[in-house]
C-alpha cells in the first residue's frame, strides 16, 4: 500500500510512522504547506520525496486544496496520513479521499476539538486526557474513531508536560492505525469503525 503523509512542522508523528517500517506499507511522499516544516528534513534524510504547497500562494482555500490534491494524487496513494497537518479541508477535498484519509488529533474527542487541546483540558480540569485517530470527514475533528489513547492528568501538570505524555501515546497509535489499515482491517460502519481479525 503506498502512502502519503502531510505535515506542517515538527513531524514527530510522520517520523513514527516512518520508523515502524510497517510491512506492506511504502510511504510514497512527505508533504508540507509550510516550506520551512522540519519533517520535510527527516523525510528527505530517509530518502523519501517531499513536496511543499504554500498555502500562503493560494488565496483561495479551493485553489490550495486543489494543488494539494493534484501533488498527493501523483503518488496514487491508497492512504493519505494527516500528521500534524494544520489546514482545514475543504469538503471537496475531504469526499475526495473518503475512507482513505487518517487524522491524529491531541484529546479524547469528541471532547476538545480544535486547537490548544491540553491548555483546555487543564482548564476542564478533566483527569485524563488522550490522542485520537480517525478517518476525516467534512466536520472539523470528527468522524470514525480508530484508536484512543488515554493518559492520566497528573496534579501539578503544565501544558507541556501533558503534551509530552499525550505525543508519546500518539507515537504509538497512529503506526498502529496504519498497520490496520495497510492489513485491510479496518471497515467502517456508519460512525464506527470495525476492526476486524487478523485472518479475515
Ligand atoms: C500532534 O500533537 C498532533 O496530534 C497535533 O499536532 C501535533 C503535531 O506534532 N495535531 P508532530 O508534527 O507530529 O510532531
């Protein structure tokens, strides 16, 4: 299964993924909106082709989608990979890739969608907090769940230590969700998302 992964910074997640070698899955190309993404070093580091669309070129949030669109589809990826891609979609992009596009998004959702997930949820005061994986649909930070992690919000907690702990779960489930994929087990039903056997 080839793959293309989309960033906007750090990378961390994309450099998980990478870094599972997940048998069956080859990851066709990195890109980035933001030209000066650090993931795009990494990537290129693996000997993976990266590509940059600046969104700041596109006025237009269609025209952006619609490059964007046409540098993914050039690798004919049967997953694309939202890895800390900071871009809302548009809908014509998100039907575009319906069933075959993955997003990680730092808290247990459907609580905290959005931005500043960990200041927000020490301003909750919730105890615990998390990372979810999902297939993308035109609502912002919904769709079927694939995996959740959760992690305890301990007393004392700043933003970044909780962030820290949350990243180290999304490292590991969003590899995770890709093997899934890549071994054709995930079917989804509705809003939920069937995990089915390793033999089936
Ligand atoms: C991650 O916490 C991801 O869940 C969020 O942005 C962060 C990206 O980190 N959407 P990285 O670029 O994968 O290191």
């Amino acid at each position: 299964k080839s793959i293309v992964i989309l960033v906007s910074g750090r990378g961390s997640n994309m450099e998980a993924i990478v870094r599972a070698a997940i048998p069956g899955a080859r990851i066709a190309a990195v890109i980035s909106n933001r030209p000066d993404a650090a993931g795009l070093q990494f990537a290129a580091a693996q000997g993976i082709a990266t590509a940059v669309v600046d969104h700041q070129a596109y006025p237009e949030r269609a025209a952006f989608d619609t490059a964007l669109a046409a540098a993914i589809d050039a690798h004919a990826p049967d997953l694309v990979v939202l890895a800390g891609f900071m871009r809302v979609l548009t809908d014509a992009f998100v039907r575009h890739y319906e069933g075959r596009l993955l997003n990680i998004h730092p808290s247990l959702l459907p609580a905290f969608p959005g931005l500043h997930t960990h200041r927000r949820a020490l301003q909750a005061g919730v105890r615990v907090h998390g990372a979810t994986v999902h297939f993308v649909t035109a609502e912002l930070d919904c769709g079927p769940v694939v995996v959740q992690a959760a992690v305890p919000v301990l007393d004392g907690d700043s933003e970044d230590s909780l962030a820290a702990r949350v990243l180290a779960e999304e490292h590991r489930i969003y590899p995770q969700a890709v093997r899934w994929f890549v071994d054709g087990r995930l079917r989804i039903d509705g809003n939920r998302v069937i995990l089915r056997d390793e033999a089936a």
